[in-house]
C-alpha cells in the first residue's frame, strides 16, 4: 500500500541537502523523480529503506520541514571561506560519538566513576610548560620516546593504548560507522574532541596519513586538558587564527619535536624524512618546527613545503585489514571493555550492546571472543 501523506517537500530538501544519498535513491526507485513531485508516492517499505539511504528517523517524512543542523561543537578551519556547513558524514559520525559517549558515561557512573583528575586541569591556566609535562604524564614518556618507536604506527598505537588506559575513548574511522559507500573527508575535518570529565571521546579521520593522525590525537588531549570540545581541520598543520586552536597547536608541536631536541638532531641529522622517521610525525610538522625555531628562513619553508603537501596529502594510510580487527579502532578498545563488563555485571542488558554498537548478536559475540584486550 503506498503512502500518500507523506510530505514531498521533504524529498526535494533531502535532495538538496544530500545529493549523493539521492542518486543512490533514484538508482534504486526508478519512480523517485515522481515522488518528488507527488504524482505517485512511496510504498511503507521503499519510505523504511529511503530512510536508511538518508540516515534520517522514518517520522522525518511527515513533518512541516527538516529539522535545522546544528553543529554540536565549536569547528576551528585555517582558512575562513565562508560560513561552514559540515557535511551529513561528519554530522552522523559525531552523533555516534556522543552515543557513545552518553553509554560510557551512564555506564561508568553507575560504578562510581569519578572526575577524571587531568580533564580541564588547565581551563584559566594556559600555561604551556604544565600543560606538557601533564601530557608526559598521561603518555608516560621521556624525552627522545618517538625515536625508540620503530614504525609510526608502533607509536601511534602506543600513544592511542596509554591515552585509553587514562580514561579516554579513542575512536578511529574513516567510514561512517561501518558503511563503506560513505568516507569521511580529511579536509573537512581530521578529528574532532568531545569533552567530558567522566568519558572524554577523542575521535581521528582514519583517512589522514598516519604521522597526523598522531598529531590530531595530541592535539585533542590538549583540548581536553583544557575542559574544550571542537573538531578543527588543521589544514597544513597550520592554526586556525583562534588562541584556543594556536595554543593547542603550539603545545602539540612542542610535545611531538620539542625545540632543544631538533636543535640538536639536526646538527646530526639535516634531511626531513630522517627527521621524520626520528620523530614520528610528518614531514610537514618538521619544516614548520624548523621554520618555528629559526632553523631555516620563511622562503626555504614555503619553497619546500608546496612539494611536500603535494605528496602527503596523496599517501593517506588506511587501517584496512580484518573486519574484527578494524572494530575494535572503530568503537575503542576501552569503549568495548566498558560495554562488555557491563553485560556480564548486569549493568545494562546484551540488546542494549548490541543497539549501541549497531552490531548483529552474532559479530558482537565473535568480536568478544576475540577481543584478547579484554584479559
């Protein structure tokens, strides 16, 4: 039986809003065009799987108009092109965060959990020598720690683990949620914070190259060292004109190639995919910390850095792999351990899991299985 009170306004301003969802909805309805302009309409089924196909609550179709986006969070962007208007990608991958976020946090304080000692320790205090050594402390690092790592996905996942062992929920993806038709561009955005001081959620674009990523997870530590949500976009690895973003930023880099420390490596070691290698981070970061540091003069920076951009942002490194390697970075190992006990303690119940997670009884129950993190 078809629906005929359904509102076709709504059709043409998901169109407007979504047009990749709507071809994939005009592929797949080839009466679509018709509906829009109401002289035939959607069967209860076809409206159930358009609903899916724009990831909007079946009851959206009935209404007046949709629902304004707002955007949760402060977004901080190097360049000021006008107003931003994030994309329904990042919109949805957001709304999962603070899902999650919402689950850990309920969760956590049934047990107890109090504040986190660290989360906004620093919010009238921007003191960026304190802010580091706190940073040391949540990584448990020394000076000179990156070069000890081997490959910079050791050090990412070292950094990644430590951080999770401190309270904070690292989320990883380059999709949105498990759906591979829709990514996640990194020039919207690389990563984004969701501040709280029971489950802060640190969530990174797993489509950025694998030495930013490492960046956008200290950055967002600093963020929530000093009590702030925001997502940002970092492009070029240079500051939005914002003093939280310029703090953040200078903190990061100092923390990832502290300045006494380049000085002298670089007396050793010149080249920038050396100092890169040493210092696990991009070749980028280096030729700004050079630049930063008065190791070499603007125009050497800007005359290397148009090569270097170019080749960067065209190696993005993926996680890839086994499917039940992969969701583990996706929900956070931390969020899984959370959620698990939580089942076996009767905290919450297993449908409750499986609905958070958006996951059949049948993974979940083979990701636990696997998840060797949990012992």
């Amino acid at each position: 039986m078809k629906v005929t009170n359904i509102n076709v306004n709504i059709l043409e301003e998901l169109s407007q809003r979504m047009p990749e969802q709507t071809d994939q909805a005009k592929n797949k309805f080839p009466k679509y065009d018709k509906w829009i302009k109401g002289v035939d309409y959607p069967t209860y089924n076809q409206l159930i799987e358009l609903s899916k196909i724009f990831h909007i609550p079946f009851g959206y179709f009935f209404l007046e108009k949709l629902p304004e986006r707002k955007y949760p969070i402060p977004h901080y962007r190097t360049l000021q092109d006008g107003d931003f208007v994030p994309s329904n990608e990042l919109l949805e991958t957001i709304q999962f965060a603070q899902k999650i976020q919402e689950w850990a946090k309920e969760i956590l304080l049934e047990w107890g959990q109090e504040k986190l000692p660290y989360c906004g320790k620093y919010k009238d205090n921007y003191n960026a020598e304190e802010v580091l050594e706190k940073i040391k402390d949540i990584f448990e690092i020394q000076d000179g720690w990156a070069s000890r790592k081997s490959t910079w996905t050791e050090a990412l996942n070292y950094l990644i683990d430590k951080a999770e062992e401190k309270g904070i929920i690292v989320l990883r993806n380059g999709v949105v949620g498990n759906n591979t038709r829709l990514k996640l561009n990194v020039n919207e955005f690389r990563g984004f914070v969701l501040y709280d001081e029971i489950a802060p959620v640190v969530f990174i674009n797993n489509n950025d190259a694998i030495s930013a990523k490492i960046f956008t997870l200290i950055h967002e530590v600093v963020h929530i060292l000093i009590g702030q949500s925001a997502s940002f976009d970092l492009q070029n690895f240079q500051s939005a004109n914002n003093r939280i973003e310029i703090f953040c930023d200078k903190c990061t880099a100092e923390f990832l190639v502290p300045e006494e420390e380049i000085r002298n490596i670089y007396r050793q070691k010149t080249d920038l995919e050396g100092l890169a290698g040493y210092f696990k981070v991009s070749q980028i970061v280096i030729l700004r910390r050079l630049l930063d540091t008065s190791i070499i003069t603007q125009q050497e920076f800007y005359e290397q850095f148009k090569k270097l951009y170019k080749k960067e942002i065209k190696a993005p490194q993926s996680f890839g792999g086994n499917f039940y390697q992969t969701l583990p970075t996706r929900l956070s190992k931390r969020f899984l351990h959370i959620l698990n006990t939580a089942v076996k303690n009767n905290t919450i119940l297993f449908r409750d899991a499986l609905r958070i997670t958006n996951l059949s009884s049948k993974t979940y129950d083979t990701l636990i299985q696997r998840a060797i993190w949990y012992t």
